[in-house]
C-alpha cells in the first residue's frame, strides 16, 4: 500500500514541476517536447503491433 501512495506522489509532484517550467520554455523546444512524445508513442504501437503479430 505505501509503494501506490509515494508512486501517485510522486506522480503529482511531477505534473506540477512540469507546468511550472512548462510556460518559461521556448517555443521550439516546446514543440522538440511534443514531438518527441509522440514519437514515442508511435514508436510503442508499432513495436506492440509487431509483437501481437508475430
């Protein structure tokens, strides 16, 4: 039970450092920021196709 509670902490601390630095980024970097999630994620569905797959 105490490892959920610190994992969900940790969780809302992050989100929080995230939008307090968020709006003092650059505009390109924060469009490098997104893309590259993104990415990521497209990245995760094809790998996760190709297990499912083969």
């Amino acid at each position: 039970m105490p490892k959920y509670a610190l994992i969900g902490l940790i969780v809302v601390i992050t989100t929080f450092v995230i939008i307090n630095y968020w709006s003092k980024l650059k505009e390109k970097t924060r469009n490098k920021i997104i893309a590259s999630i993104f990415g990521i994620i497209a990245i995760g569905f094809v790998v996760l196709i190709a297990l499912l797959i083969y």
